[in-house]
C-alpha cells in the first residue's frame, strides 16, 4: 500500500510549544511573498521558448546533480539515469530512469533533497503519496500529463511561483540571444543574467584557449593584448547589462586577490597567453583578475559575487566521460583574510564596490567572514551555499555570523539552483528556518517580536533587491 505524501504545515519549526508558535507568526508575514531569486543557472532558453518540458527524467532528475551524485555514491551509473556525457544527451528510457531513481529515493532521508522535491511533488503536481518503487509509474504519469498542458510551460509555473524576478548565470562566450528575446517578447516575468568570466579568467580551465579565441571574436578586441583584453571584458559587462545584469559572478578555487602594478599585470599575461604556466602563476592571474574586476565595478556598477573553495570535478574519470558540474565537486579549507587583503587595501571602502562573500567552509564563518563583513563596507556575506543549502547549514550560518555581522551584512536567500522547479520549495525552507532563528532570540527575550517580524521580511525580500541592485 502507498505511503500518504503529507507536508507538515510545521516542518522545520522548533518542536518546543511556545517558540513554535512565534515561528508560526512570523513565517505568516513572508510565506506569501514574492520570489527574489538572484542568482541560479536555470536555463534563459526556458523562458525565451516557453515550450513544455518532456517528461519527469529530463526536467527534475536528470540536471540535478544533488540527486544523482548521491546515487552514484551508492553504485548507480549516471547512464541509467539519462545524464548526458561528453558524447551527447543521455540515451536511458526517461521511465526507466525514473523508475531506477525512485527505487532508490529512500537515499535522500533526512537530506534537502527529500525536502524540495516532496515540496515540488505535492504542491506543485498535487503527487499525493510518497516516491518509491511501487509508486514510480504513477508519480511519473501524473507529472508527464500535468507537463503537457499549457498550465505547465515556464512562463506560467513563474507566475505561479509568484517570483518577482530571477537571475540565470551565463558564460563570456554567450551570445545573449535567449535574454534579448525575453526582453523583446510582450511577457511580463522579469528575467535576467550574470556575467560569470571564469573560462576566459582561468588558464587551467579546459576550455581556456577556445573561448579566448571567441572572446576575441565577439567583442572585437585583440584579446591578446592585455588592454585589448581588459576592454573585451568591459564590453561584454556592458553587452550582459543591456539585458539586465546586476551582478558578475567568480567561481575561483580560492579567494585569493592580487594588486600588481601595471608592468606586472601586462607581464603575467603575456605568459598566460603564450603558456603554459604553472599552477602559482595561474593562481596569481586568477587573483589579480579578481581585483580587475572589482575595478570595472566601481564604473559600471555591477554587484561581485565570490563562490571559492570547491574542488571542481574531483572524479577524474567521470570528470573525462562526462564533463563538468557532475556532482563530483568537493569543499575545500579557504582563507579570507588574507586572500582579500590587496582587493581590499585597494577598495574596501569605496561605497561604488559591493562585493558579496561565499564560502564551503563553516569553518570560516565565525572567525573570518563575519568580522570581515562586520568592518568593510564593500562587503556583504552570502547566504549558506551549495553544500550547506539545508536546514541544519542555514541554521548553522546564522549561529555563527549574526553576533558579529549582524543581519544586514546578509544578503537574505538565493537559490543557486538549476531546478527550476524546485525554487518555492528552496526559499521556503529558508524562510523557515529564519523564522525558527528568530523566533528562539524573541523567546530568549533577545529581540522583540516586533522586531523579527521587519527582519524576517528583510531576509526574505528587501535584502536581496537591496544588496543586488535590483
């Protein structure tokens, strides 16, 4: 017999009577509002197409690598899962995908996964029991009729999501075409991009020299050149901004920043170009990058965001069959302080410069990063990221930078994620947990209600369009 799929109007909130109830009163003050989702990688063409999706496996398992990293931790092949690989898209039956995933959904017990797709099960298709192997038929059935109906296609389920604006994540090379054609159409959902460089920023990225090659071919410039090179930077800045940008993204390895003179800089880029480098040498570049960015922000304005510290494909096997971004990256240990430092002796005060701090070590939390944020006022500390994108890490990001950082040197939520469908349920969960947070400081008679209920709200919605410009 099927297990009843219920979601507890109270998931999340403290089990003890009386803070439960304050977490009730202020989750009520934001469950309504709308989504500011700022920064993610969902895809433009979505929403410039409008087309319905295909089927369950295509749509919700087989771009997630939340999911299927964790079943291939337990032996299963990414190719029964339909995940493309470098050879082209995944050749598995889309059911038979779905069936072998739900046989193994009792894996994700106790993690986010559990949370955002029973989520997306119940209140966005009305699945009404739980995913399992006896079950797997009709949850598939049930999600590939609902997926084509007009009801379905991404414009509509963005308005029915009630988000106010989402930002996709796009790469130097992109033509932009799917922003433009959103922009020109007669929709009214608010959709826009961010400038992420790191293939043309990186030398030790596999695709450095080629997207070189056409970062030149786009802009123009001779981007061998080092100024030739820094001002196809600022046109694509430009060309991003025209649909929308607020903000560049930097998915470096570490933190690291330079400030080298002129000389300098022009020298090491001489050898990035003509190569190879070493590894220290690609690190300094990397850094001084870092700094060049921050100084096209102060003139044009766009909000830096840093996400250091993951071992990018660390599965060097999987990473040859089947490329990047396939849940092989691992969090590294990753200094602020120091790593900063020339960025900020060269800008942490400007009031033009506003830089948003991620980081994959909780480690860093209290002793670097909320003093750093807690002082400089270029900076704004991210929410808890991709590894700690769950209850307890939320939690955890709280209890460890509030008293030093306070709420306001936070950026409230983003989602991060590719799962388009998946969005209500994520900046549920964190809006839950901040209701729960706060709710424990107005028991303890540590703020007043009144008080958690403006915060609350903040987190929620102003934060965000405030610290990315929107």
């Amino acid at each position: 017999m099927a297990t009843p799929l219920v979601l507890h109007p109270d998931r999340l909130f403290p089990a003890e009577p009386t803070i439960r109830a304050i977490a009730r009163r202020l989750y009520a003050e934001v469950s309504g509002l709308p989504i500011i989702s700022p920064h993610g990688h969902t895809d433009p063409a979505w929403f410039a197409t409008d087309a319905n999706w295909s089927d369950p496996t295509s749509l919700l398992l087989a771009p997630d690598h939340y999911l299927y990293r964790m079943l291939h931790s337990q032996g299963v092949a990414l190719e029964a899962l339909g995940v493309p690989s470098r050879s082209g898209p995944g050749a598995a039956d889309p059911r038979e995908a779905w069936r072998l995933f739900a046989g193994h959904f009792h894996l994700f017990r106790g993690t986010p996964s559990s949370l955002w797709l029973n989520h997306v099960f119940a209140e966005v298709f009305g699945v009404d029991v739980v995913l399992d192997a006896g079950t797997a038929d009709h949850v598939y059935d049930v999600i590939d009729a609902a997926l084509a109906t007009p009801a379905f296609r991404p414009r509509a389920l963005f308005d029915r999501f009630n988000i106010e604006l989402i930002a996709t994540t796009e790469g130097p090379t992109d033509s932009l075409q799917h922003h433009r054609t959103i922009r020109d159409s007669d929709w009214g959902g608010r959709v826009v991009t961010a400038y992420r460089p790191d293939p043309v920023i990186d030398p030790e990225h596999e695709q450095f020299a080629g997207a070189l090659a056409r970062f030149g071919e786009i802009t123009g410039e001779d981007v061998r050149d080092w100024q030739g090179y820094l001002r196809a930077h600022r046109a694509r800045r430009a060309d991003f901004m025209a649909v929308g940008a607020t903000s560049s993204d930097h998915g470096h390895p570490t933190a690291a920043t330079a400030n080298l003179s002129a000389a300098e800089a022009e020298a090491l880029f001489d050898k990035v170009v003509s190569g190879p480098v070493s590894a220290a040498e690609a690190e300094l570049f990397r850094a001084q990058m870092l700094t060049e960015m921050a100084r096209m922000s102060l003139d044009d304005g766009l909000v830096m965001q840093i996400h250091p510290g993951s071992f990018r494909n660390h599965n060097r096997r999987l990473f040859e069959t089947h490329g990047r971004d396939k849940g092989a990256d691992i969090p590294t240990r990753t200094d602020y302080v120091h790593a900063l430092k020339p960025l900020l002796d060269a800008f942490g005060a400007d009031p033009r410069l506003s830089v948003i701090l991620f980081t994959l070590d909780e480690s860093a939390y209290a002793r670097e990063l909320a003093p750093l944020a807690g002082h400089y006022p270029c900076l704004k500390l991210g929410p808890a990221w991709w590894f700690h994108d769950s209850p307890e890490g939320m939690r955890r990001f709280r209890e460890m930078t509030t008293e030093t950082a306070g709420f306001y040197n936070t950026v409230g939520f983003n989602d991060d994620t590719r799962a388009f469908l998946s969005i209500p349920a994520r900046h549920d969960v964190a809006r839950r947990v901040d209701c729960a947070f706060l709710a424990r400081l107005v028991a303890e008679h540590r703020i007043g209600e009144d008080e958690a209920a403006e915060v609350v709200v903040d987190l929620a919605y102003r934060l965000p369009k405030q610290a990315y410009r929107l």
